[in-house]
C-alpha cells in the first residue's frame, strides 16, 4: 500500500569537492605553499567522493578487533581492520599526510602538508591519529642519529605497507607514541615503566602503557624510568632478528568516538628499546614529537568544523522549512553564517601555524609566534570544536540526531582533540 510521497528530504553530499574552501586556498597561498594546490584538490575530490565517504562510514561501523592469540593458542597481540581501514590509510599515505615534509624542502613544505590533511581529513577522523604520529615522531627520532637514518626514510616513504615484519624489510613505516600510564597521563615524569640497560647498549623495558594508539603501528616512541632518570626510547613491534618484541596488548579502548582507530593498552615485557637522546633527557625528547601532534590537534579540530559547515549548509540549502529554504530564513542565516566564521577563523589560524612551523628554523620571531601561539590555539579551537559540532548537527533538527546522518559521529570526535 502507498502510504505518501517522499519529498523535503535532502539529497546525499557526496560526492563533494572539499578544497572548494576560499579561506584554506588563500591562506596556502598566503603561508607561501601555493605549488601544492593542485594536490590539495585533487585530495578535495577525493574525500567528498562517494567512496571515501563510504569507507569512512564503514571503518567506523566495524571498528577494529583484537586477537590475543591465534588459532593454535600463540601469543600474536595483533588488530585486523576493515579492509576499508586500509583504504584510507593508503590514500593518506600515498599523498604523503605523514612525512611528506621531511623529504622535501620547498618553503612551505609543512603548510602543504597542513591543507592536505585537512582537506583528507573529512573521509575519517580516526585514521588521522597514526598519519600525525608518523609525521610528529621525526623531530624527536633525530635525537639518535642512528636511528633516524634506518628509520626516517621508511616513516617518509608513500608505500602503505600494512603487518608485522621487521621495519627495514618494509617499504614504509607508520608510528606511533606511548607515554601515558594508568597513573598519569599528562604528568608523565609519574610514569613507573623501567628501563634495564643491557651490555649490547639497548635496553629491556618493564611496565604498562594505558593508552597507546594503533598498536599495529611499526615502532613506538615511549618513556621509561633509566638509571639516569626518565628517557626516551624507540621500541619496534619486531625485532632486528624478525621475531616480535614483547609488546602485550591487553585490551582496545571502548573510546566515545574515533571508532575506526584502535587505541590499546600494552604491557612491556621485557621488551626490547633503543635509547632516544639521552638518559634522563625524556620528556625534552618526546616533547618534540608531543609538539608537532599539537599542530595536528588544531588542523583536526579544523577539519570537524569545517565538516560541520559543509554538511548543515548542504542541508540547509536543500531542507524547505515554513515556506522557504532553511538557508533563506534569517535566523538559520545566522546560524549558518557563525559556523562559517568560526570556521574559516580556526582554518586560517591553523595555516598561519604551519607556516610558523616552516619559517621557525630561519626566522626566531616565527619560532617564539609558534612557541606560544600553538598552545594558546589548540587550548582554543579545540575547545570549541565540540560546541561547534553541537550547532552543526542542530541544524538538521532531529536528523541531525540520528546516527545515518553523519552528525553523532562527527559530534563524538569533536572533544577528543582537547
Ligand atoms: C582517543 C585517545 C587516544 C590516545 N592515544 C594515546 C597514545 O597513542 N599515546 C599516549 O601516550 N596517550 C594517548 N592518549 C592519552 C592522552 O594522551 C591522555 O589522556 C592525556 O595526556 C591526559 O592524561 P590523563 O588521561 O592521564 O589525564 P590527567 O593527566 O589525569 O588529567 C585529567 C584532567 O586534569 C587536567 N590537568 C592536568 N594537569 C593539570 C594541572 N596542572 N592543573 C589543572 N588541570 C590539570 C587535564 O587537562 C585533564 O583535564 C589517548 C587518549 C585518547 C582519548
């Protein structure tokens, strides 16, 4: 029996052109990263395509799984992923999301990276977490020069090479950090995870981490207590000999949102690291990794609220409400109008940002700017991300509330970058 007609009812996004985006393209421009536009649309077109879009909803419907032990009963401490997980995570890296600045030394080469991420950034919010964490360890890594020249040019290479095998027979790495403990996590000089120094100069490590994000990852920055105070180290899932470190993932984190990520918690056992700068120099090393990442926060908190406006004022365009189309009542105007603002103001921060980040080694002003204005703007545009993402799914009235919408899932990452 036909009931009714459906109409009023707003057609699907994608796909969508997400560089179609004025502040983010002049503000390229502006941060002297304007060769990279082409590749920033080519991204945009890419991330509001129909498929992405998809591979982004479903990543997040089937969130990873872990397995303790395979079939036979052996120790394995391994996460399968969608097959679409994957997808995403090629896209990304194949654009070079998580180290493409650190091969390539045009001016500008971090604001680059910026827009791309950002622009990409709209498929998924979770496969973003171990894109940043590979971008973010280089600074850091380069405090064992050794280290870093096995290392570095896998973390910057743009092969996707998914599984557990030793780094250098793979022909790409991701990364990722391990620093907060069950006792804290901001105030990480609490951490009780030791280090044994070992006559062949690495180090056992002994203790538990409480959050550490996509434990697939290849190697591992992490903190630990040695005879000389709490130091950095790098620590592979396998070994130089091909066999696996003892990283023991005891379980994945049930996280608000961000589902298509998996965050875990490890026991260390007697597992194998290699010192990072020196002994008792930890948190001096780490901290430039923490610091890139928080780069990364505000270009994430960037991203949502820009998904925000691209999703409500689709909707508003094509929603008709009293007579009108909702974008041509007044006060949704208003609304809609705001968004942009606050939008395009966190997108063009986040740009200036990176070009701080680019200009900082050859220009001290731009360093001090970088110094105290990305703290000041994660505290802010990541605090307001979450309000931001309240308002954007209140413009699709109780749609916005259902979980086909889109909105649940973009409200539920906003607070996790604060
Ligand atoms: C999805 C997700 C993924 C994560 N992935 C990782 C990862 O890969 N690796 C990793 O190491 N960690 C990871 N974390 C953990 C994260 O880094 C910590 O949660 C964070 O550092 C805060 O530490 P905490 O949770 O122990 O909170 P606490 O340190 O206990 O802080 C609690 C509250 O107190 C506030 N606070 C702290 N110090 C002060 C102070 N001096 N004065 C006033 N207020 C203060 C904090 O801002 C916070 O609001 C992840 C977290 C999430 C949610």
């Amino acid at each position: 029996m036909r009931t009714h007609d459906v109409f009023n009812q707003v057609p699907p996004i994608a796909p969508f052109d997400n560089s179609r985006n004025p502040a983010l393209i002049e503000s390229l421009h502006r941060e002297g990263a304007g060769w990279a536009e082409a590749e920033v649309r080519e991204l945009g077109i890419l991330a509001g395509g129909t498929e992405a879009q998809e591979w982004g909803r479903v990543a997040n419907e089937y969130p990873p799984v872990l397995h303790t032990h395979d079939r036979y009963g052996h120790r394995i401490d391994e996460v399968e992923f969608h097959p679409y997980w994957h997808n995403l995570m090629d896209v990304a890296v194949s654009h070079g999301l998580h180290g493409s600045p650190w091969q390539d030394d045009r001016p500008g080469a971090h604001t680059a990276r910026a827009a791309k991420f950002y622009t990409w950034g709209i498929a998924d919010a979770g496969h973003m977490c171990p894109i940043s964490m590979t971008y973010a360890v280089v600074p850091a890594l380069r405090h064992n020069p050794e280290l870093a020249a096995i290392y570095e040019p896998l973390l910057a290479s743009r092969v996707y090479d998914f599984g557990l095998r030793e780094p250098s027979t793979k022909a790409g790495l991701i990364a990722g950090m391990s620093m907060t403990e069950k006792q804290g996590g901001s105030d990480v000089r609490a951490n009780t995870t030791t280090a044994t120094p070992q006559p062949d100069g690495t180090y056992r490590i002994v203790g538990h981490k409480w959050f550490t994000s996509h434990p697939m990852g290849d190697m591992f920055l992490t903190l630990a207590q040695a005879p000389g105070g709490l130091s950095c180290f790098m620590l592979p899932r396998v070994l130089p000999d091909g066999t696996r470190n003892a990283l023991r993932i005891q379980r994945l984190k049930d996280k608000l949102g961000n589902k298509s990520n998996a965050s875990s918690e490890l026991e260390y056992e007697n597992a194998i690291g290699w010192l990072v700068g020196a002994e008792g120099a930890g948190v001096r090393t780490i901290i430039e990794m923490v610091n890139m990442t928080r780069l990364d926060c505000v270009i994430g908190s960037a991203t949502g609220m820009r998904a925000g406006v691209v999703f409500a004022t689709h909707h508003a365009r094509h929603r008709e409400v009293f007579g009108k189309k909702l974008v041509d009542q007044p006060a949704m105007r208003n609304v809609l109008a705001d968004l942009v603002i606050e939008s395009d103001a966190a997108t063009t921060v986040m740009m200036r940002l990176a070009g701080a980040t680019d200009r900082a080694d050859s220009d001290p002003a731009e360093a001090a700017l970088r110094r105290i204005a990305l703290a000041v703007t994660k505290y802010w545009v990541c605090k307001r991300a979450p309000a931001h993402a309240a308002e954007a799914l209140e413009c699709f009235g109780g749609n916005g509330y259902a979980e086909e919408s889109g909105m649940p899932r973009l409200y539920r990452e906003a607070p996790l970058m604060s």
